[in-house]
C-alpha cells in the first residue's frame, strides 16, 4: 500500500490490568502492519492506572506465589490523573478517524467506559472492539450501543482493509473476520484464512510507554520482551479458549514461526532496547518436534544468548528436551498441573495426561537448575474439597521451586463457562474474572470464601507438614481469627520458602 497524501488517524486502546506490564505481541503487531500501511497510530494503555486497587503481581503475593515487586525502586509509579479524562483529552487532541480497543474479559468494562466517553464526545467516530472476549462473544459486544464493528477473528489485516476502505469511503459490511454494525443491521462475515506467523513484521515497541519493557521475575525486575513462537494448541482443554478456537477453526489454529525468523526477530530486539529476558509466549513450546527443539537450542545460543522462560506440556517433557531448553539459557519453565484427581482431569477438564506422566515429567525437569513452576486452579464447576485435596496431594509431590495456583473462571466460549451455566452457578452473561483472585461460581457444596480460603491456604499444605494442617485450617476462615492465622503462618513460609531460595 502506497503512503497516504492525507493521514488517516487510528488510536488504539490497550484495556489492560494494573502494572501488567509485558508489552502484547498482537497489539504491537497491529501497530506495526498499520504503520507500514502509512497510518498514523497512537495509543492509550490503562496499565499505569490503578484500576482495581491491586496488581496481579499483589494478588499473587498475597496467596504466597510471589515475592512481593516494587516498582518504585525504578521509579514506576501508577498515574494519578483521571483515566477518563486523560483519554478523552488524547481523543480530542489526536482527532482519530477511528478507535480500535483491544480488550479481554476482565477489562472489557473499562475498555468500555473509554469509548462510551468517546462516543459521548463524537458520536461519528467508527469503534471497533477485539481481543478474545469479543471473538469469544459476539453477539454480545455488538450489542454495545457504542460498538460500531468487532473483529471475531484475527484481525491484523482484516483491520488493515478496513481502515483502507472507510478511508477511501469505500463500502466496508463485506470484510471477513469483521461484523459490521450499520444502519440498524449486522453484518456476520465468515472467519478469513488464519496468518502464517513467518509474514509478520516486527512488533511495534515505539507506540508503547517505554516503562512496558520492565516485567517482574522470581521477585527482581528486569528488562523484558515477549515473543509468539506459536500461536494456538493442538489440545482442547475445556476452561481454555482454544477449545472455542480449535471448534471454529476446524482444528487449523495451530501454527508456528519458523525458528530462525523467530530468533531472528529476537535478535533484533535485544540489540535496539537492550533486553535482559525474554518470555516466549508459546501455549505449548513443547511437545514439538526434535528437530526444531534442537534448531531452536542451537540458533539461541549463537544469535541470542539470553536467559528466557516459557510455558510447557507434560506430555513434551523427556531428557533430551529439558537438556537442550537448559542447554539454551532457559532459567524458568513452568507446566500445567491444573488438578491432582486424575479422573476429574480427564472427565471434565479433557486432559488426558497420567498423574504418573505428570510426576515423572516433574522428576526429569527438577534434574535442571532451571526453576521449575507447576500451574494448578481450584474450584472447578462440581469440583469438591476432596478433589482440591488430591491437587494439593500431587503439588506436594512434585517438589516444584514454585507453585502457581489459581481459581477458576469461566471464560465465553468454553465448555465449562456452559457447564456452570447450566447448572445455575453463575448468569449467562457472565464474562469472566481475574484468576489470580476472582472466584465468581455460586455452588451449593462449597462456597467462595471457601474457595479463596484454600487459594491462600494452598501453597502452605503443600510446603508444611501433614501434622500442621489442622492448624492451617484454621487460616482458611476469611474472618478476623482466620486472617490472624494466616499472617503468621505467611510469615512462616516466606522466611522459610522465599528467603531461603533468594526468590
């Protein structure tokens, strides 16, 4: 596409929580096609807002995951101006021809609030809404008053031709993977073909606020960048979006980067920001071939060379794996638990791994320096107390450096977002919360302060001994006695579990 004679104006808005601060992929992704399109794009991020009152970062020290990050030792600091004003200020300063928000479940609302204020200023200019929750629920978010167009697919070029078309006042209902909102009607298109990863350009990092490239790690905080090595799973587990993702794609959503792209692209990061880490988002870095683990390992070293984390299955775990991920510079690998009752795992979560599997992947990892993380959540639709003790059980057996636990949330378009909703736990119009501390199921057999007692409590049965646990049951009350309980044994296990490992 030719530059333009006239700049045609996109602000984008990042609906992002509190102080998370890995700049996105998708959106700097965006950013970058834009640009090279000859677009004039700017952004406003909420992320230096505090929008909750807390970070995720302090949810998680509060239930003894992390240690606790202070961001002020760099001199990061939450805005303290008015979100909405600030916005609208940018709105009327930029004079955008077209608002694009970028949005998950927990953050829609207040995505939302910004263009509604938008809107409230002037009703003309075109919203377009996209991120997971509006693929995920559609029809929903196009039901918005003030949302115009949604994207229900991946929208990096889809939101190209759009702002080529309104630009040239070009009919624009026809664009696949957009619904179109006009004159009273709805304009469903069909999903485009999906993005070969390799044709990408490089993420756009200008349009962030520089502070974005720190991200906290095993409680230091370093200078950071996230890459997709992949996009998509092959898998379906029944809380996860790519089971909505594998259903509407006919199972093709599963695609990859060629590696030397892939380190290529990191290479060049490194050397213009000066990064420290880097987290590869892959939903599943392992299992995958031998022959790319083994290029990957082989081209990091020579063109790279920084230590990273990433996220894998159990079922990619052997020697030759974790020795090549080590081998890399990897220092941090974490790997889904999710539940210890294996008949549960399998029945209701659709993951068909062995509690041995799981255990013996763990065993192979822990031969590493690598930090290992285990990923389990607890209050599955049905899920009882005994079946969070059989998670509970698993974790103490896994001997993990660090034990993530989060509690459910029923997420659009997941199996068990209509399980719970069947069975009257939560409204049908319900999003979806913070898993690292939202617990939204109303159950006849366990309540939510129960839940979020055993979230806190969790890590605690883990790491004491089975003759404490009594009086760890105690601080699952969430009441004054229960707190009081709780912040002793916190102090506990952070002098012995997080001091003891620098952490």
């Amino acid at each position: 596409m030719s530059k333009l004679d006239k700049p045609f104006r996109i602000l984008l808005i990042h609906a992002n929580s509190s102080m998370d601060t890995l700049i996105p992929p998708n959106l700097a992704t965006l950013s970058a096609i834009l640009k090279r399109g000859g677009y004039e794009v700017k952004l406003f991020d909420t992320t230096f807002y505090n929008t909750r009152g807390f970070t995720g970062d302090d949810a998680r020290y509060k239930t003894l995951q992390v240690k606790k990050t202070d961001f002020d030792d760099l001199g990061i600091h939450f805005t303290k101006t008015d979100m909405v004003e600030d916005f609208l200020s940018m709105v009327k300063d930029f004079k955008p021809d077209i608002i694009g928000l970028s949005a998950v479940a927990l953050t829609f609302d207040m995505g939302m609030a910004l263009v509604n204020a938008a809107k409230e200023y002037d009703s003309s200019i075109p919203v377009v809404v996209g991120g997971s929750h509006a693929i995920t629920a559609p029809e929903a978010v196009i039901a918005e008053k003030n949302v115009d167009i949604i994207a229900v697919g991946e929208a990096e070029n889809s939101f190209l031709e759009l702002c080529q078309k309104i630009r040239d006042k070009q009919d624009y209902t026809d664009i696949l993977n957009m619904w179109i909102k006009k004159e009273d009607k709805i304009y469903r298109n069909k999903l485009g073909n999906l993005i070969e990863m390799d044709n990408l350009p490089y993420q756009d990092w200008e349009l962030f606020d520089k502070r974005r490239i720190y991200k906290p790690m095993s409680g230091t905080i370093g200078r950071t960048g996230c890459f997709e090595l992949t996009r998509g799973c092959i898998f379906s587990c029944t809380y996860c979006i790519n089971e909505f993702l594998n259903k509407v794609h006919a199972h093709k959503n599963y695609r990859v980067k060629s590696i030397p792209t892939f380190v290529d692209e990191v290479r060049h990061f490194k050397d213009k920001y000066g990064l420290e880490y880097v987290y590869i988002l892959a939903e599943m870095f392992l299992p995958t071939t031998k022959e790319r683990i083994r290029d990957f390992s082989r081209l990091w070293k020579e063109k790279v060379g920084l230590p990273f984390w990433c996220q894998v299955r159990v079922e990619g775990v052997d020697e030759e794996n974790v020795r090549l991920l080590e081998e890399s510079g990897c220092v941090s690998v974490s790997a889904g638990v999710e539940s210890g009752n294996e008949k549960f795992r399998r029945k209701v979560l659709h993951r068909m791994m062995s509690n041995e599997k799981i255990i013996d992947a763990f065993k192979i990892l822990k031969k590493s320096r690598m930090q290992i993380s285990g990923n389990s959540v607890i209050g599955f639709p049905g899920e009882t107390r005994e079946e969070i003790f059989d998670t509970i059980e698993l974790n103490r057996q896994l001997n993990l450096d660090n034990i993530m636990i989060h509690v459910f949330n029923p997420y659009k378009g997941t199996s068990l977002h209509a399980l719970s909703v069947e069975r009257g736990y939560i409204p049908e119009d319900y999003k979806g919360g913070d898993y690292r501390s939202d617990f939204a199921l109303n159950m006849p057999h366990i309540t939510k302060d129960q839940i979020l007692g055993l979230q806190r409590t969790f890590n605690i049965y883990v790491k004491f001994p089975k003759s404490r646990w009594d009086e760890i049951k105690l601080a699952e009350k969430m009441d004054e006695q229960g707190n009081k309980k709780f912040e002793e044994l916190s102090k506990e296990y952070r002098s012995k579990f997080f001091e003891k490992q620098g952490m």
